[in-house]
C-alpha cells in the first residue's frame, strides 16, 4: 500500500507540472515548451516575460492553491457529515461567501470591469469568509434538532443555497449591465485577472488552514466512523465538529474570495483520491489537493482555449465533469 501511495503522489504530481506547463504553452500567444524553459530561467524575450510571468504563471499559482483550498474543505465536510456527496459549492458556503463579495464590489461602486481598487482586494477574504460563515451559522441552527444529522445538514444546505443563488440573482438586477455581465462570469467561477497580489492573499492562508488539516486528520479519521464510535474513542464530537466546519469554511471562503464560486472541484479531488488511496485522511488529503489543482488547471486551460477569442468561466468547464459525476455518485448510492 505504501508503495502505491508513493506512485499516485509522483504520478499525481507529475500531471500536475505537465498541466501547468501546457497552460504556460497555451494561449492567444502560443509558446514553445523551449520558449517557456528559457522564459522561467530569465531567457525570455520582453513579450515571453509579460506572458509568462504577469498573466499566466500567477493564474496558474492561484488556481493551484483554489484546488488545494476547495478539495480540502470537501474532505472536511465528506468526513464530517459522513456524506460523500458533500463539498462547499453545494452546501451553501461558497454561494454565500460569493453573495458577500457581490455585494463589497456593488457598494464600493468600483470599475471593477477595468479594474478592482487594492482596498477591496485586501478586503475580499474577510467579507468572502463572513458571508460564508453567517450562511453556514444559519445552516448549522436550522440543521440542529437534538443535535446536527449529516443528512439534514446536507438537505438544509442544499435548501439553503437555492436561497443564495436567488437573492444573488436579484441582487444582480440593480447592477449596471456591465458590473452585471462581470458579476456573472465571476460567480459562475473564474481565473480571469488572476495576479500575484491574489496570490500573496491566498497562498499563505491555504498554507496554514491546510497544516492544520492535515495535522488533524486522525481526529477526522476518527469522526468518519460515526458520533457513537468517536464518543467512546474519547473525542468531543460537537466541538470537533465545530472546528472542522470553521476551517471548511474558511478554506472555501478563501477560494471563493479569488476565483468565484467554483463548484463540484471539492466534490471531484476526494472522491478520486478516494479511490485511489483509500479513506484514511492523512493520505487522502494531499492526494485530493494534488488532483483538484490538476483538474482546475486542465479546466481553466481549456476554458480559455476552446474557443478563443471568447474565455469560459472554469466553473462552467468544471460543472460539466462533476455534474454528470455527481449523478453517476447519486444513483450508486443506496
């Protein structure tokens, strides 16, 4: 089993530097594999440098840590309500974290169609991850009955971000045609205007939240087998739970704050991961992160290449695959 893991881990790994190095290749302006080996090393001619290191190397970094971020907290929430078709775009989280941002942009009467000032910029991780955790604090209260069932909790969400997704939409009708058609290509879940100042936002949080995840994956383990079994195995399973869902809220709260509202990439990473290495979380979480950030770059590579001059949001790209997974994962379950 060890040596399978190591495998997957080179392998996943792998795919995931050839990924960036075909979104680093691709574009209106191709490059050569030759080209971007030269570029990277300070070779590069002035064009090559604009290329590479203003647009698309930080597009490819933000989208790297968005995959980390979203494919943890789907572990966190798959191993906390025990309900493997969990994850942070279904629930609500990311819808109200996007609703919270929507609404930061709208207020601060921003040309966020040429630009965002670097006010609302620092100021977007804190709003994204208050509106997420206000719609998850609602979500947990109306969830509670005698303590908090996975399957109502999940029943709530899924209630509880058609809610979102509607009072967004309304939202949307007092904006400006262009604020609106930029708010829409956002909230569907977009890289576009990725930049290395989004990077130095969301890369050292993910960090952390991540290590800390990580750290506490046994007590994740132990939550997995059911609130009885943890109880007798000594773990404060409310409080254990709050803390889980904290962190899964602020990880998705931090990639939405970035990227949108990108669904189903935390669903996708664990489930394959899954398979791949089994439920234990320690392995399972390293694994996941590696797959959801090869699947958002291949998305979002595709997504701007398919049919260029126009860019797709890479949440639609995404929700293309994870729709018909998620119903695929439906119809298995009994």
């Amino acid at each position: 089993m060890k040596n399978r893991i190591k495998y997957v881990f080179f392998f996943s790994f792998a795919v995931l530097i050839l990924s960036a190095l075909i979104a680093l290749m691709s574009g209106s302006y191709a490059m050569t594999i030759g080209e971007v080996v030269n570029t990277l090393f300070g070779n590069g001619s002035k064009a090559q440098n604009v290329v590479i290191f203003d647009l698309r190397l930080p597009r490819i970094c933000v989208a790297i840590f968005v995959g980390i971020a979203l494919s943890t907290a789907g572990c966190i929430l798959q191993g906390v309500t025990k309900n493997p078709l969990a994850e942070p775009g279904m629930i609500g989280i990311n819808a109200g974290a996007a609703l919270a941002v929507v609404m930061l942009i709208s207020s601060r009467s921003t040309a966020y169609y040429n630009a965002i000032s670097m006010s609302t910029i620092y100021l977007m991780p804190l709003v994204s991850f208050l509106g997420a955790f206000l719609v998850s604090l609602l979500i947990y209260f109306l969830s509670y009955k005698k303590g908090v069932k996975p399957t109502r909790l999940i029943l709530v969400g899924i209630g509880v971000n058609s809610g979102v997704n509607a009072i967004i939409t309304l939202y949307q009708l007092n904006m400006s045609k262009g604020d609106y058609n930029q708010a829409m290509t956002w909230i569907s879940g977009s890289l576009w205007g990725s930049s290395w100042v989004y990077f130095k936002i969301v890369a050292p949080v993910v960090i952390l939240l991540f290590a800390i995840v990580y750290y506490k994956s046994k007590t994740l383990d132990v939550l997995a087998l059911g609130d009885e079994l943890a109880t007798g195995l000594g773990i404060s399973v409310a409080k254990e739970t709050r803390v889980f869902l904290v962190l899964a809220v602020a990880l998705s709260a931090i990639a939405t704050s970035v990227a949108g509202n990108i669904a189903f990439l935390g669903l996708l990473g664990p489930h394959i991961g899954k398979r791949l290495v089994g439920p234990k979380h320690r392995r399972l979480i390293p694994i996941a992160a590696l797959i959801s950030s090869c699947l958002i770059l291949i998305a979002d590579t595709a997504s701007r290449n398919l049919f260029t001059p126009l860019e797709i949001p890479v949440g639609i790209t995404l929700s293309v695959i994870g729709v018909p997974y998620f119903i695929y994962l439906m119809m298995k379950e009994k």
